[in-house]
C-alpha cells in the first residue's frame, strides 16, 4: 500500500466529519449526499473546488461498496457483530417465544 499523501489530510478529515454525521439507513450507512455537502460547506466557511467533492464522493462509494461485501453477523445476545465487533447495534434479530 502507498503511503498517505500528507497533502491531502485536510480532505480526509473533512470526509470523515461529513460520515460521521451521517445516519445509520434500514439497509447500512447512507451515502454523504449533496445537501451534507452544502450543509457542510455553508456551517464551516470552508471551500471545497469541484475536484476535492468528486474525490470525497469517490471515498464515500469505495466505503459504501467495501460496507457492502462485509456480511454483517450479529449474535442475539450482545448485538455484536461477529465480522466487525465494534458494530453494536447492527441487523439484531429478535426471537419472541409463543407461551
């Protein structure tokens, strides 16, 4: 793997302010939209060109796409996954017995 462009710090960090904002959706983690983007640029005063939003779209679909191939197994007990022990809350199924 190459290492990190130090130049392009500032970008990452704004990608993961921007996803940590973001909602949990019904289906996995929802893709950073435009109006976060807006929002985000709005509230903060900083500028973003044209280049730097497609680059923090790229990150969102290669995260969202790698959510995506990770099977999420949760155990009934403590909610955590099996593949990602940090998600607590994730696919949880409920068992109700019939008495």
């Amino acid at each position: 793997m190459p290492p990190f462009p130090h130049a392009l710090d500032y970008l990452w960090r704004t990608y993961g302010r921007l996803r940590s904002r973001k909602a949990m959706g019904y289906a996995g983690p929802e893709p950073i939209q435009w109006i976060d983007m807006d929002a985000f640029v709005r509230r903060t005063g900083i500028t973003l060109a044209p280049w730097e939003i497609e680059l923090l779209e790229d990150i969102d679909n290669i995260y969202l796409s790698e959510r995506a191939q990770v099977p999420v197994l949760a155990d009934d007990v403590s909610g955590k996954s099996l593949k990602n022990p940090d998600a607590s809350n994730v696919n949880k199924t409920v068992v109700r017995k019939r008495g």
